[in-house]
C-alpha cells in the first residue's frame, strides 16, 4: 500500500493518519534442546499435558526445561525400552509397546496387555481403547485383554487411527478398517507417509504431497510439486496446514498457496527431518538424527521485539561504544561471545546511535540519551586517537588485539592504541547522518551542540583542504573517500557513483553550514553545484544505471554488470541529511525528486529503512511493506549457512542488473542474515554459525516508525 504524507518544514504532520496500533502478532523462533550424546533418535511424541517425548533406542526421554533427560518418573518402567509408543485418540494418554506388552499409565494403570514375545513393533490406540498392533509378519487388534489376529497385509509402512477409525498404510494403498478386515481405500506408489487433514487423507511421495478423500479414495487436490523441497518423508497436520519434513527441513503450508521454509540451523540443528510433533497451542517439534528442535510462535508487540534486542545488544555488542558483531567458538554458542572490530565499525554504530537518538526523541527516556552519548564518544575518538588533524579513523583498539585488515592499522600518538586507516565514504555517511540525528534529537543543551558541530566541522575542513578528499597517514587519499570533481565527473551517468558521490557530498556540505554557519560551507557547495554540475549529477534518473564497463579505479571495473546494494544504503542515509539541510527550497524539491526516485527503484526489497527515510523526505511510504519488514526480521542474527536456491516453491528470474533472483521477496527469517547493505534477493549465503549480528538493523527502523508516528 502506497501512501503520501503531507510535509513542511521538514515536519511530518499528516502521517500520523496511517499510524498502526502495535498489536500482538506472531512470529516463529527456534528452540533447541540439549540431547546427550550418541542418541540414536526414532521418534517424537506429545502426550494432552503438552509433555514432550522421545522414543530412542537407548530408551524413553522426556523434555525437563531446555534438556532431553532419560524419563525415570515411573520406576517400574525406567529401565524398559519401548519399541514404539503413541497415544490414545482424544484422550491423549500415552501407551508403551514393549516387546511383550501394552500399557498406559492413564486410567490407573488398568489398561495393559500381554504380547507374544517380539511378534509386534507398532501400535495406535483409538478413543475406546482398542489397540491395533503390527509386526513383520503379524497384524491384530487388542480389546480389553482379548487379543485378536486379523488377515496380515503385506509391506505395512504406518498405522493411524483418525475420527474412531483405524488406517494403515502399505507399500500399495491405503487401507481402512471396517471392524471385521482392511478394505483399500487409496491405491499408491512411492507414497512415503500419510496423515489426515479434515475429510482428506494427505499423502506425501518424493516428488510432492497430494490429498484423497478419506471415504471414496478420490482425488482431492493434485501433486503438489512447487513446494520447497519435494521430497517428503514426515508429514504432520497441525491446525489444518500440513507440515512435511524432508532431508532438507521441514515446510509448512501458510496463506495463499505459499510456505513457511525451516530449514538450516537457524531453525534445526541439523536439516535431515526424522519425526515431527505438535503441542496444543501449534508448537511443532522437530526430531533429527542428532537432536530435538521446536518452532515456537511466539505472540508479542514490536516494542517487546526492539526490547529483546536492546537487552541483547547491551549484554554482548558494545565495543567502546561502537556497535560490535560478535565472534563465536564454537559456533552458535553466544556464551563464547567475543567483539572485535570490523571495516565499517562507524557506518554499522550509526545505525545504533540513530535507533537511540530516535528512541530519545520519542520516550525522552533518559537512558537511550545516554547510550546515544555513548556511542557518540566512539565517534569523538576517531578524531582523536590518530594524528592526522580531521581524519576518522575507521575504529580503534588496544594495541596488539585488531582483528580486521592488519595491512590498514597505523599506531596511534597514544602508545597503548592503534587505529585503523583507509577510512571510506560510507563510513563519512555514517558520520554525517549519526551528527544530524545527534544533533536534531539528542544535543539539547549548547555544550552537547557544540560536541556534534566541532566533529563535522573538523571532518569537512580536512575534505576541503585535501581537495575533497580524505588523506590518510601516508599523504595519499584513501581508496573510496573521494569527492573531488575529476573524480566524480569521472564517471558517465549510467554509473552510480557520479550520483552518489554528488549527493554524499553535498549532504556533508550543507550540514556543516548548518551546524556551524560557516560561508565557506555554502560557497563550496554552490561552486559544485553550478561549476561542476553536482546537482545535475544528483538528478540522474536511477532507471538510466546500467553496466558500464571499461571505468578502471585502481584496478577495479566501476561498472560492473551487478547493481551496488552498499551505494543504496549509504544513498538513503545520506538522503535524510541531504533533504532535512538543504539550503533553500527549490534545492529541496529538487531533492525531493531525486529520492523518489530511487525509492521506486528500490520498492521490491521492501526495505524498511528506505520506506522511513523517503517517508520523511519525499513523502512516499509503503505502509504494508514496512510492516512486514519488521514483524518478519529474525530474532536470531547468528550467520548461519542459508541456502534456499535448491527450492522448488520459487519462481527464479533471469540475470539482471540489480541481481533480483526471484519474483517475490522470501521472509526474512528465511534469507541470509544480512545488514542494510545487501541485496535482499541473495538467496543464499551465512557461514557456519561463527558471528552474530547486533540487532540494531532492526532498532532503527523500528524507532524511527514510532518517532514518525507509523506506529503508535
């Protein structure tokens, strides 16, 4: 849903119109299990407490806390093994098969019976009690203590018994019982599991999943081959969506003929699906050869998930103030946590500095004020812990523990630092926009003021007196830190860099004026502008982008054939500074302009920080898109390996430009984890669990609806 918001004087006044009640809503998040060593798992069970089970061959375990633990509760059957175990229709009460015996442990205890030894390995049990067992070469119906044999059906794969009625499923069909023998009901091939969903029987193969009716065997719906992995094994109804477990994960049906991929570890410890199981309130649990996994679906409000990461952010991803991916060894273990410095500690710190300044400007909460401040030391020090007058380092650390591009780290004045050179324009970005928010929301008094107006003005004099560009200690500009106009008029206007460049600077440019009052400020601008066509340069239409190659920048081909995802993320950061400091109002409609258009570019991925940003300048916003950005964003940030291109359930473009791999955008929770700065149409990608990202992806987006008044 598009929607225009009414602005002046660089206020937002009309948009609270659309504002979005932050109502409860649900959102899927793995649980794993502790399971002891060397398990050899067969099968999960759920009893009507909600008690969770599971049978292995080394014995019966339960669920106590976040642990699979040997269930030792009844002590005359701790020590016995169960070949199979189930529960009873509608009442839910758990019975034991054991080698020579029936029983259950509800109704007193009554109901058990005597087996002959080793003849039977499955059992159900219907809502009267009867038990239907079956063996290798055996098949009977218990009731009471009566132990009936009926006529054996060859190859039987699974039982179930379904509204009063018990079915079984062959090599060849299904069957159903009419209380005297199995009639066929279904005629199969290859059908790998089957379960029953209202007057359906689902049926899973390897090559997809289809229905018959229950009663006439009659097709219900066709295969269903367009489903994220079509080989089946385990098939699980719960709430009436089927649930398959494949070796690739596990799928579930959601609206709209899509699905729902748990797959990886973001959401199992290992892909290979052996059992699933359901509690009451739509909990599934997944078992694999190597341990048990649930997909909880949690209910909260947007302001407990922005809580839940700044707690989670306090705890292990402030380093001196920046904002810190953590290291883990071993992987996915964040008690092992460990923060080291990264190429872009102050572009990815301004995103946290901005959900704080934002989140001041809304709450007037004094804490967020202080941790704004915080992060905002980090960025004083850049200045001053190198020697270079009005140079930002990239970050900073104790001498002798950097971790990123040992080649870029210089020594500092101070002995027991050093500091990381090769300082980029999207770490200038992230400077100029953590000033203007510093300076528009959390300076209050003229001495904070005066804190924010000496960093750009001491960043903005060193580009100017180095011709528009940022020189680092060996005298020599820095790789990308280059604004210079035989740099940026350089490049023809099919690539994105001319525009860009021309629009980071004079961004940097205005805000200095501003801040400080300084003509030079102004008069540089205006000497870009009209000498050397920045604004014209700002104005390219994003359509026009295309590759270009042949443009050689110390070795590298500018116009490349893939669309730069970095450059729209420094582009929209930069465009909240560019619009809310222009000079006069016909620069601001210009730039107005200019931002809509490459928000339109830019609408399929959906991107809530976009959305935000062109709603407060432009005036454009996609409520619908911003919304599901922020409900669908993973509550686990751990870089796990992600591979969703093997997917039959999506429909894969062309090569293109802007590398947009398919029609629609997949959740979040089922992308990559990602910052800003990638493409969201990255299928696959993550490593082996080995870092964690902060969470203040989403922080800022999320302060900045409530301050914009899109949430309330």
């Amino acid at each position: 849903m598009k929607k225009s918001c009414f602005l002046a004087a660089g206020l937002l006044f009309s948009c609270a119109a659309y504002a979005t009640p932050d109502l409860p809503f649900i959102q899927a998040v793995s649980v794993k299990y502790t399971v002891p060593a060397g398990l050899q798992m067969i099968k999960v069970i759920t009893d009507y407490n909600d008690n969770v089970h599971v049978l292995t061959t080394q014995g019966f375990y339960r669920v106590s806390g976040n642990e699979l633990v040997k269930d030792l509760r009844f002590r005359p059957l701790a020590q016995k093994i169960p070949v199979d175990v189930t529960t009873q229709e509608t009442s839910g009460h758990l019975y034991y098969l054991y080698p020579d015996k029936c029983l259950t442990n509800g109704y007193a205890g009554i109901p058990y019976i005597n087996l002959p030894t080793g003849k039977f390995n499955k059992v159900v049990v219907d809502e009267k009690g009867r038990m239907l067992l079956a063996g290798n070469n055996a098949l009977a119906l218990a009731t009471g203590k009566e132990l009936k044999d009926l006529p054996f059906v060859d190859g039987i794969r699974k039982l179930q018994v379904y509204k009063g009625t018990f079915y079984l499923l062959t090599n060849n069909a299904v069957y159903r019982f009419d209380e005297s023998r199995f009639v066929p009901v279904h005629k199969v091939k290859e059908v790998t599991d089957f379960a029953f969903k209202g007057d359906d029987i689902v049926l899973s193969t390897s090559y997809g999943y289809y229905t018959v009716n229950r009663q006439s065997g009659d097709s219900s719906t066709s295969l269903q081959t367009r489903v994220p992995v079509p080989d089946i094994r385990n098939l699980l109804v719960v709430n009436d969506h089927v649930w398959a477990g494949t070796p690739e994960g596990a799928f579930a049906e959601a609206d709209k003929g899509t699905y729902r991929y748990y797959a990886s570890r973001r959401w199992i410890d290992q892909d290979t699906v052996k059992s699933m199981a359901a509690v009451s309130n739509g909990d599934v649990y997944i078992l694999t050869p190597t341990g048990l996994n649930k997909i909880a679906f949690i209910k909260h409000t947007l302001a407990e998930k922005a809580a839940f990461f700044e707690r989670k952010i306090r705890e292990r991803h402030i380093r001196y103030g920046f904002i810190a991916n953590v290291h883990l060894n071993p992987p996915g273990d964040v008690g092992s946590a460990e923060m080291a410095d990264t190429d872009n500690d102050g572009l990815w710190s301004s995103f946290y500095l901005g959900s704080q300044a934002f989140r001041y400007a809304t709450t007037h909460d004094p804490v967020a004020k202080r941790y704004a401040w915080e992060t905002w030391e980090a960025f004083e020090r850049i200045l001053s812990v190198n020697q270079i007058k009005g140079f930002p380092a990239r970050t900073f650390e104790r001498k002798g523990y950097k971790n990123s591009d040992p080649e870029r780290w210089r020594e500092s004045p101070d002995p027991e630092w050093e500091w990381k050179g090769h300082t980029s324009s999207d770490e200038f970005v992230g400077h100029i926009w953590s000033a203007a928010v510093t300076y528009e929301m959390v300076a209050e008094t003229p001495e904070e003021k005066q804190r924010v107006t000496d960093f750009v003005d001491k960043i903005m004099t060193h580009i100017i007196d180095h011709k528009y560009t940022l020189v680092d200690i060996d005298n020599k500009p820095t790789l990308w830190a280059r604004w210079n106009p035989e740099y940026i008029n350089w490049y023809p206007t099919t690539i994105g860099d001319r525009r860009l460049g021309s629009t980071t600077i004079m961004a940097g440019l205005q805000l200095a004026y501003k801040l400080t009052g300084k003509e030079k400020y102004k008069t540089e601008a205006f000497k870009l502008i009209n000498k050397y066509g920045y604004l014209k340069n700002i104005m390219i239409d994003y359509r026009t982008i295309k590759p270009t190659a042949g443009y050689f920048h110390q070795g590298i081909d500018m116009g490349s054939d893939s669309w730069n995802h970095s450059d729209d993320e420094m582009a929209f950061l930069t465009y909240w500074v560019l619009y809310r400091y222009a000079f006069n109002d016909e620069l601001k409609a210009k730039y107005k302009e200019a931002i809509r258009n490459h928000w339109e570019i830019e609408k399929p991925e959906k991107n809530a920080v976009w959305n935000l940003i062109t709603m407060a300048t432009a005036g454009d916003f996609d409520a619908d898109a911003t919304m599901w950005w922020l409900k669908g964003f993973p509550m686990d940030l751990i870089t796990w390996k992600i591979t969703n291109s093997r997917r039959h359930d999506i429909t894969l473009l062309p090569h293109n430009f802007r590398n947009q791999t398919t029609e629609v955008l997949l959740p979040l929770d089922e992308q990559p984890v990602h910052r800003h700065n990638a493409n969201a149409f990255t299928l696959d990608g993550g490593r082996n669990g080995e870092s964690e990202l902060a969470g203040d992806e989403f922080l800022l987006p999320y302060w900045m609806a409530r301050y914009l008044k899109v949430i309330e």
